[in-house]
C-alpha cells in the first residue's frame, strides 16, 4: 500500500497536479510608490504604443505584487497616509498583493540617513519606542479599515545602520534598534486584528554582501526579533556581482531558513551609471531586460525554493534622476524589460 501511494504521489507531483501551496506566492514586483503622483500629474504610460493605466500594464505583464512607501508626515513628497491607502485600494481592485514599507521617517531613509520624524525628535527612547507602536498600529488599522490590508510589512527601509537616528544608529545602539523594530512589529500585530497578521520584512541593501548580511541578521537574530522575511536591495553598481548575489542569497537561505526577496533592483536603460568602467550589462533597453532575467535566475535557483521574488525600484515615473531607471522611455513607451515575466505568466 504504502509503494502504491508513493507512485500516485509521483505521478501528481510530475503531471503537475499536486503542487507546492506557495508555489504561486513568487512576487513579480515593482515599487510603484510615485506612479500615482506621475499619472496625476499629466503623464501617460504606454504599452505597445497605447496609453494605459500603468497599473495595468504591469498587471498585463504578470506583474502581481505592488511596494509602497509610506513617510510619517512629508512635506516636499506625496508619500503620505491618505496617497498611499488611494495607491493601495487602485491595486488591490487589479488583484495586486501589496508590500508597505514604512521609512519612519518624514522623507528617504536608507542607509546614509535616517531622519526621525521632526514631530517624534525630542522624544526619549522609551516615548519614541511608544511612538513607533502607536503609529504601526493606527497606521495598519486604517488600512484594514480602508479594506486594503497589506499582505507584508517592511519596518524600516535599508536599515543596515539601523534606523530613527541617533536612537537607533548602529553599530552603536543595537538595543534601541532592536526594541522599536519589536515595537513597530507589535503595533503592525494590533492594527491588523485577530488572525491577519501581514509578514514582516527586515530590509537591508546588501544584497551581494555575504559578510555584513551575517553580522547583522546574527545580531538581530540574538534579541529574539519576530520576523518572517529577509529583504535585499540589490544595484549591482552599489552592491556586487550577480555572482556575489548568487552566494549571499545560497548563504541566507542554508543559514536562516527564511523567506527571501530582492526587494530594490533596478538598471539603466541608458547611460548612467556605467560610464567610466565596464558593466556587466550594456546600459540600454536590452541590457536593461537581461540584468533582471538574470536576476530573477538566481532568485529562483536559491536552495529551498526560499527565494521569494524581486520588486523593480521605481519603474515608472516622471522624467527626472532616476528615469533611466524605469521601464518607459522617454515618450513613455513600455520598455522590453517589462516583458520578462510574459513567458512565466501567459499560456
């Protein structure tokens, strides 16, 4: 009996009949967290020359995950509650599963800089923690109110020197920091509700960098942080080859046995980066649309099946610094980048 079942068990897992739960849950992502603000604003996205929404697009191409960021009160960027809770409610009605990433901050917060919210910078570590909880919860709370729960949640972005400086700077303040990472985790439990809790990402941006990526998950690891998913950022100017990627990414799955998604990715689809020494892609359209196939490659050959998807930095924005980096050229035409995933999604 026990030969029979593990043949019909076979036959199912190679007819394809039976298969992985999260075998779907692959994210093909992108941060879309100006799109909004770019359509509001005039611009038009187009595929194959025909103006469409641009969420569409994305969804037309198998795209089903969307990353916002949220900054706690901006005054120069449009980041903020109500703008993002109107992005997520425009994807969720196009099917999009949604990544909220919480900077903590009133603008960017990467890894040269944290800014603590200019209402929350005189607050003691024990306040500014209360601070971190209070918001998490009232912020998740109006998104589940709103109907557009977020199925992950980022606390912090590129938090590789910590986050909410100087409170929690690293390398110096490891306890801070690990307490308003607890504490934004608690207030992202009790906005949710009872039994909706959305994962939790840590999110650093050392994607090809195996050494820093042990030192600090070590560390966080040690005070017993409840979280569920590794982020990467991953710009292989910034951060290291595709091979240093491929190691980094075999090392987190074979020693945390976590959930991994490159997070930030991104190239050029002109010349940008690249100018005074070899790349290892062309700067241009195609070379463009063969960094993220190779790129998807190495997620999806991380050991376990851990490697969880990738999400495009900023694909579609208004002509400005980081429009090279999009997926539309500068009439707003779809570039072939954005048809990598067409064969891994259409039949």
């Amino acid at each position: 009996m026990k030969n029979i079942l593990s043949f019909v068990l076979s036959v199912l897992l190679v007819s394809g009949l039976f298969t992985d739960l999260h075998a779907s849950d692959y994210a093909i992502g992108a941060d879309v967290s100006f799109l909004k603000a770019a359509e509001d604003n005039g611009k038009a996205f187009k595929d194959n020359g025909q103006a469409k929404a641009g969420l569409e697009i994305f969804r037309d191409h198998g795209y089903n995950w969307v990353r916002l960021r949220l900054f706690n009160a901006p005054t120069d960027l449009p980041n903020n509650l109500e703008y993002t809770i109107a992005m997520a409610k425009a994807a969720k009605k196009l099917g999009f599963h949604i990544l909220l990433d919480f900077h903590y901050s009133d603008t960017w917060a990467d890894p040269g800089k944290q800014f603590t919210p200019k209402a929350w910078a005189s607050l003691s570590h024990a306040q500014l923690t209360k601070a971190v909880s209070d918001y998490s919860r009232d912020t998740i709370a109006a998104f589940r109110t709103a109907g557009v729960l977020p199925e992950m949640v980022q606390i912090g972005n590129e938090i590789i020197h910590g986050m909410l400086w100087p409170d929690g700077r690293l390398p110096e303040n490891w306890d801070n920091l690990a307490g308003l990472i607890k504490a934004g985790i608690d207030g992202v439990d009790a906005g949710a509700g009872d039994g909706l809790r959305p994962r939790i990402m840590i999110h650093i941006d050392r994607g090809g960098d195996k050494a820093t990526t042990k030192d600090f998950f070590d560390k966080l690891n040690s005070y017993h942080v409840n979280y569920d998913v590794i982020g990467q950022s991953y710009y292989p100017w910034w951060h290291g080859s595709l091979n240093d990627l491929r190691e980094n990414m075999i090392f987190m799955a074979q020693t945390y046995k976590k959930d991994i998604f490159v997070v930030e990715a991104a190239y050029n689809w002109r010349a940008a980066e690249y100018t005074k020494r070899p790349a290892p892609f062309p700067e241009s359209p195609e070379g463009q649309k063969q960094f993220l196939e190779e790129v998807n490659r190495v997620v999806q050959e991380t050991p376990g099946g851990l490697g969880k998807g990738i999400f495009w930095w900023e694909p579609a924005v208004q002509p400005g610094p980081i429009y090279s980096r999009g997926m539309f050229d500068d009439e707003g035409n779809a570039l072939p980048v954005i048809t990598v995933y067409d064969r891994f999604t259409r039949y």
